[in-house]
C-alpha cells in the first residue's frame, strides 16, 4: 500500500526551479492545516531548491507545510 494512495491531489502552483516540479497538495482539516506539497526531481535537489521551494510556498503565512520530494 501506498503512503496517503487513497487521497486525491490538488493542483499546486509552485514555481519551477532547478528541475524541481509540483505533482500535487494535499491539504489537512481545519484552520491553519497541514499543506504537503508532493514534487519530483529528474535528480536529487539542491538545499538550496528546496528551502526556496518551501519558502515560496509558506509565503509568510503561519500554515504548517510539508514538501516531499521523489526522485526519478
């Protein structure tokens, strides 16, 4: 069995950056919910892509955000 398989994906805008691409949110119940932002990478991501990734998508607001990354 797949991790979280029997939900449905969102789609996410998060901009692009060094090959990484959203696939996909999932978001939890209630204020201020869990977002978990599900990518994937031709190759393994740079730190640096993904603290701005995450950055981006925070965007200042106190929601708790998850990014998930798979490599191809």
């Amino acid at each position: 069995m797949t991790f979280l398989a029997d939900r449905e994906l969102r789609p996410v805008a998060l901009a692009e950056a060094n090959g990484l691409h959203a696939d996909g949110l999932l978001l939890g119940r209630g204020a201020s919910a869990l977002e978990v932002v599900l990518t994937s990478a031709a190759e393994k991501p740079s730190v640096h892509t993904l603290r701005e990734a995450w950055k981006a998508r925070v965007g200042g607001r106190a929601t708790p955000v998850l990014l998930s990354t798979g490599c191809e």
